[in-house]
C-alpha cells in the first residue's frame, strides 16, 4: 500500500474519504471475479486544513478463524489487502449517498516504518480527542455474519440500558455504590431500597427479559474489549458510537453501561433466590456472585467492559484522568490481571497503549521511542516512575516462580527492579500500592537520589536503610485460592502447615525478645497479633481500616484465624472427610479471602526476631527500607557485577510483608539507621 507524504509528520495526518455506497455501485468494478464492496482514497492534510472526519476503533484480530480473513478493497485506485475486521467495519460505516473521512490506523499510520509508528503513538490523544465521533465497531458473535442476530442483542441492550436510565434506576444503583464504598451504610441502604423498586420496575415490564442474561454476557465476551489500544481510543473520546456486527442500530457508552449495571443486579438476585422478572437464569452459572469482605456485594463480572468503560468515566470527568502511568499500569496488568486480562500482540504495546492516557505522559514523550528494544522500555519506564517518586513500582517485579523461565530468555532479561509487563504481574503481597495505608518509610519528604554518571544503565540507586537479615525461611504456600477450594483436603493441608509455621515463628520471635534488652515490637497489641496478621500481610486493615473500623478488623481476622486453624485442623484429621452441610462463618471466609495473595509465599523469620512473608526469599536475604517506598523489601547480595566492583550490588527478590515495620515504627525505635545509597541491579 502507498501512503502519501506527509510533509511535517508531527502536525500533518493522513485521512482515509470512504466512498458511499451509491458510488461503490456505479463504479462497477471487480477484483478476481469478485465485485469491490469497500472503494476509498487516502489523502494526508496539514494540521490547519484538515476536515472533519471520524476516528474509527475496531479489534485488529478476533478469536475465530474468519477474523484473519483478508479482503479486498480499492485505495487510490489500486487493489490493497486489509484485515476482516478492518473491512467490515469500513462496509458498516459507508453511507449510502454521501462520502466521509475516517481515521482508521491501519490505513493511516505505515505499520512498517518505526519511527512514523513512534510519532503517530504520541499525538493519539490529539488524534481522538478531535475527531468529531468515533465509531467503535465491536465485531461480530456467533461466528456469523447475520445481520439479524447482531442486532437483536443490540436492541436488547439498548432497550435495557433505556429503561434503566429513563426510570432513575441506574442512578440509584450507583449511588447505592458510591455510598457502600464510603462506608456510609445508611445512605447505602436508603439508595438499595430506592433501586429496588426501579429494579423490578424494570424487570417486570420488559417483554425480552428471556434472553437478556445469556446476551449481555456474549457482549461482555466480546474480543474487543480486552485489546490494550481500546483503552485510550474509548477514554479520548468525547463522543462514541458503538456498532455491532453489520448491523447499523448504535448504542452509546451510556446504554451498554446501564444494562451491565442492570444484569449484575439481576444476576445476584438470582444467586440469593430474588425476583428477577422474566429472565431466565436456569443456567446456575449464570447465578454465581460473592461478596466482599464483611458481605459487601461486589461486582459479579469484572469483564474488561468495566475495566474499559469505568476507566473512560474516570477520564472524561477529569481530564488525563488524574492517574498517572504507574497508577495505570496498576489497573490494567496488576488487579485485573486475573479476572479481567487486557491482551497485545506487540509487547512493547503493554506501555505505548497506555502513554496518552497518563497525567505524566511528558515525562517519557522523550526518553522512550518506539524503536527501542523491549528491554530499554521496559527499564527506561521503570526508571522515571521511580525517580518521580513512586519507589513502590518495586512491588510489580515480583513474579510467580512458575513464570520466572519466560523471562529468562535473551529479548525478555532485565534488572531485578524492572517489572515485566509482557507477562503475568501479580499482585504484590501487600496489596496495590496506591490503596494501602502502608508507609514502612515514614512520611517523608524523601530527595530523590542522583545516579552517577558512571552508573551503567541496567543499575538503580536509591536511599535504603538496613532493618535485618533473614535466619530462617519456612515452606512455600502453594494453594488455589481462586477457586475457593477451602474444603479441598490437600489445599487444607497446605493451608494448615503454612499457618503453623507462622504460629511457631511467632513463639520463636518471643523468645529471642525475651533475651533481649529491647522488644522489636513497640506495644503488646503488636506482638500478640503477629499471628493472625502476618498470614493475610494485614491486607484487611490496611486497605479497610478506615472504612469499617481498624478494631473492627482485626477483630474479624483474630476471631477468623482461631477458626479456620479448627477448621483446617478437623479437615486434615478427617481426610477431607468433614460432615455434610457444615456451615462457614462470615469471619472465617473473609480470612481465607484476604490470604488470596499470601500464595507462593514464605514464611520468614529475621535474625532479631521480625516475622513476615515474602516469596523466593532465602536464609542470609537481607530486609530494607528505601525512602520514599510503603513497603519493605527483600534484597540478595550480588558479587562480581561488571561496572560495580567497588560497590555492594543487590539483586531484588521482592516485596515483603514484615510485622511491626509496616507504618514506619522502625524509624521511631532506637535501630534506625542513616538512609544509605543502596545499588540495585
């Protein structure tokens, strides 16, 4: 394919005229025996001159075989190659007398030249926020092409997402959330008893009601919403349209947002045995739902639809959307990792998609281009986020054991300190930094360390400060926790061994206190929590606290590690042989709950007697503070590195959980040490 100049590629833009239909017919012209359906022109406009046009998003790719189909179109008068997808969606936008400009970064943007990619990736915020609309085409379901079954789900949706908004029902849903997020159970109530009644309104009234459940949730399955680039192409966008299949009917971010409010409601009723009108959700995995800690109901899909949606919300009612890269980077590939994981093809796309949505996307418009290797832009980002401060960037480089071998391949090694993002991320053991109350550094302000000029660019130096070392590492946990198989009897034995081993490190901790002239821990409550605290890295408390109640808590979790101990204790003797409908306390499910991310982990015990859990820690590993950062660290020696033999040089193995120097009480005791330049490598 040809692509015309463009004179000043910073400012200029290359714009595809898709012709109507009237005059693809009189045009009248074939390719292989074929008649050409799709006719445009490319044409590149100076910043100043160029029309009005619409911005078009669409799923490159798509799981099904007809997805990597290519068709043939004419461009500028020559027969060119385009995806499937690409080409439908051109088919559906044609008008039917009249020409349009159109966006589309397949014709627009020369896949095979670097440097234009580079150029083009920095001005998407330019390019979809001054578009009159753009047009997201969602592709096709059910491996048909048949215009009517699209659009019944369109309809559906539609319909749905109407009379959700019409009747105030999705308002009072939301407000019914914000409240329960805030803690304001009152409000929360007074909202949930108001949506109710517009529920069933809804519910009762719809004639389509049938089929909703098993519709929405093919649209919520849909491939385009797990691609990365989608993120910024919905969140830039002023104005959005969204087509579905070859049909014409569109729906706005709106609709498609009320209905899925709309079915996540209808979704927990069916699962607690409520009415929910017509729909039919015989289908018992269409019922599943849980609920949060202390029962508060969380969202039943987290499919990337709401991570997509909810992230435009969050932009279009601040601009930039108040979150930064790291911050970014945390929702998308940390905790939605799981539930809801975003996908590339290009790994270097896991930043580059990201880049025009970020509040400090200037601070690496110049020190990453897409021409660099992976490695540099992986290590190049990580450098920035961690001198503008967010030292806890250092919590995503901690990943699972059983993934550690993609890394080791020649485009994928980097520093310990540089996360991965082309592979699974994991959330850290303490939780996501930018929601815990965690701050084992202090308060700060914390000076940002230079690096010497004769620092060699795989190395990172930073303030640390020594707090122990590492004498003894227990079994690694190693359970299936997101599968809920508590009652599994191997899981329960794993369980069990790991919770012991932290009970016995704690009595092993109060002995060497009690030859000691100073206690490590600054109260009793301290020390006698060590226990029931360190198995869930007081997750419960510190991302909690402050909206149930700190005491509250960890009353909860004590009274909860006493039970699930029994529990785990009887299920062991039995054999996995436990008496049938044995009922499960509230306290007990939320500990197991919030031990989720102590999997993989290892109980550790320190020299001095500090108890914690961190994962692929060894006997000898050394615990540090650093500046800035609100967790702790684990770090590994590291002898003969080119470039720093004058130097200590440290290999990090990653986050940890240590009782007692979360909320920065190793700064307040007598042990304290000067911050210290500490090299990473």
């Amino acid at each position: 394919m040809r692509y015309p100049l463009l004179k000043d590629p910073s400012r200029d833009l290359r714009l595809v005229l898709l012709r109507s239909v009237q005059f693809v017919e009189k045009s009248g012209c074939f390719f292989n025996g074929k008649p050409i359906e799709i006719i445009c022109e490319i044409h590149s406009f100076s910043h100043e001159e160029k029309p009005e046009y619409f911005a078009l998003s669409y799923p490159w790719k798509g799981r099904y075989l007809y997805n990597q189909i290519s068709r043939y179109i004419l461009v500028n008068g020559l027969v060119a190659k385009i995806g499937e997808n690409l080409a439908l969606a051109l088919w559906t936008l044609r008008g039917e007398s009249a020409d349009i400009y159109i966006w589309a970064d397949a014709l627009c943007i020369n896949q095979k030249d670097e440097s234009e990619m580079d150029l083009h990736i920095k001005r998407m915020h330019e390019i979809y926020s001054q578009a009159t609309e753009t047009k997201v085409w969602l592709g096709v379901m059910y491996f048909t092409l048949d215009i009517d079954k699209n659009d019944k789900v369109v309809k559906l949706i539609r319909e749905f997402g109407t009379q959700a908004i019409e009747t105030g029902c999705y308002d009072a849903l939301l407000a019914m959330r914000t409240a329960a997020k805030r803690g304001a159970d009152s409000e929360a109530r007074m909202w949930q008893d108001r949506a109710n009644a517009l529920v069933d309104q809804v519910l009762d009234s719809n004639e389509w009601s049938y089929d909703f459940p098993y519709k929405i949730l093919d649209f919520c399955d849909i491939y385009y919403w797990s691609r990365v680039w989608i993120l910024q192409e919905i969140s830039l966008s002023s104005r959005l349209d969204f087509l579905y299949g070859l049909s014409r009917r569109t729906l706005s971010p709106e609709h498609i947002q009320a209905a899925v409010v709309l079915f996540e409601v209808a979704q927990s009723r069916a699962a607690s045995g409520q009415n929910t009108g017509r729909m039919d959700f015989s289908d018992r995995g269409l019922r599943g739902f849980r609920l949060s800690k202390f029962g508060i109901p969380l969202p039943i899909d987290r499919s990337p639809i709401n991570t997509v949606l909810g992230l435009r919300s969050r932009y279009q009612d601040s601009p930039r959307g108040g979150l930064s890269l790291m911050e970014l980077l945390s929702i998308i590939y940390v905790d939605y990792s799981v539930t809801s994981p975003i996908e590339f093809t290009e790994p270097k796309d896991s930043i580059f998609a990201l880049l025009s949505l970020a509040k400090d996307a200037s601070h690496f418009r110049d020190v990453l281009q897409y021409t660099m290797s992976l490695n540099e832009i992986f290590r190049e980002t990580a450098r920035v986020i961690i001198r503008n401060g967010q030292i806890d960037l250092l919590s995503y480089c901690w990943t699972p054991s059983e993934r550690r071998r993609e890394r080791e391949t020649p485009d994928r090694l980097g520093p310990s300190w540089v996360p991965d993002w082309a592979s699974y991320v994991r959330r850290p053991v303490c939780g996501l930094p930018p929601k815990t109350a965690f701050a084992s550094s202090g308060s700060g302000p914390f000076p940002s360390m230079p690096v010497p000029e004769n620092r060699t660019p795989q190395h990172l130096a930073l303030q640390g400060m020594l707090v122990d070392k590492i004498e003894t590492v227990g079994e690694p946990l190693h359970s299936d926790h997101y599968a809920n198989t508590y009652w599994d009897y191997i899981n329960a034995r794993r369980m069990l061994h790991y919770l012991v081993e932290i009970l016995q490190f704690s009595r092993q901790s109060n002995e060497k206190n009690s030859e000691s002239d100073h206690d490590i821990y600054m109260t009793q409550s301290d020390r006698s929590s060590v226990p029931y605290l360190t198995p869930v890295a007081d997750r419960l408390i510190s991302e909690q606290g402050d909206r149930f109640g700190r005491d509250k808590a960890r009353e909860c979790l004590e009274k909860g590690f006493v039970e699930i101990l029994a529990y785990l204790d009887e299920h062991v003797r039995s054999e996995g042989k436990l008496r049938d409908g044995q009922v499960l306390s509230e306290e007990l499910i939320t500990y197991f709950q919030s031990m989720v991310d102590a999997n993989e982990t290892s109980p550790l015990l320190s020299v001095q007697g500090y108890v914690g859990i961190s994962e692929g820690c060894e006997p000898g590993d050394q615990i540090y503070l650093f500046a800035g950062a609100k967790f702790p660290y684990i770090l590994r020696e590291v002898k003969d590195v080119q470039g720093a033999e004058d130097k200590k040089v440290f290999q990090l193995v990653g986050p940890a959980y240590v009782h007692g120097i979360m909320y920065g009480e190793f700064l307040l005791g007598d042990r304290a040490r000067a911050w210290k330049e500490v090299t990473l490598a």
